[in-house]
C-alpha cells in the first residue's frame, strides 16, 4: 500500500501542484482547502505526511498541528527542516 500524504493549503494552485507532485512520486494523496475541511473529513486510515499551510484562513496550519498533537501525540514536530511550530508564532500574525 503506497504511503498517504495529506495537503491543507487555501490555494488551490498549491493544492493541485502538490497533488501531482506527490501522485508522480506513487504516493497517494488527499488536498484540503481548510483546516475545518480535513478535520470533517473521513480517514479511513492516517496520513502519513502532513503538509500545512501555515496562514490558512479560519483555524491556522500552526492551531491544527497543535490540536493533531493534543489528540494524537504522534504528530511529528517539524517538517522539511523548518523552526519548531512555536518559533513560527510571528509568521501566523504576519498572515491575519
């Protein structure tokens, strides 16, 4: 079974590029417009990967990976080598 790759991301030029990125490299994948619309969604099984916007309109990419570790404490630190969640705090202002 191919691993699955989940994508949030408002833009949905991002959405598509990611989504044949990901598919080129038989991965499976799943795009979200929203935060709210991948927390409504039904996962018939956990994504492996978890790729977020960070200014996404309504509940952040920094509130929903805060709410997936509280839920479930798996939910991976960092992504693509980034600063830790907390140090991007004054990049989720810079998006309202």
């Amino acid at each position: 079974m191919a691993k699955l790759v989940a994508v949030v991301d408002d833009d949905i030029s991002v959405r598509r590029s990611l989504d044949r990125l990901i598919r080129s490299a038989h991965l499976e994948v799943s795009v979200f417009a929203s935060a709210e619309e991948f927390l409504a969604s039904y996962h018939p099984r956990k994504a492996d990967c978890l790729i977020l916007d960070v200014c996404l309109p309504g509940i952040s990419g920094v509130e929903l990976h805060r709410h997936l570790q509280a839920v479930d404490g798996a939910v991976a630190e960092q992504v693509a080598r980034q600063p830790p969640i907390a140090a991007r705090e004054p990049e989720k202002r810079r998006c309202q």
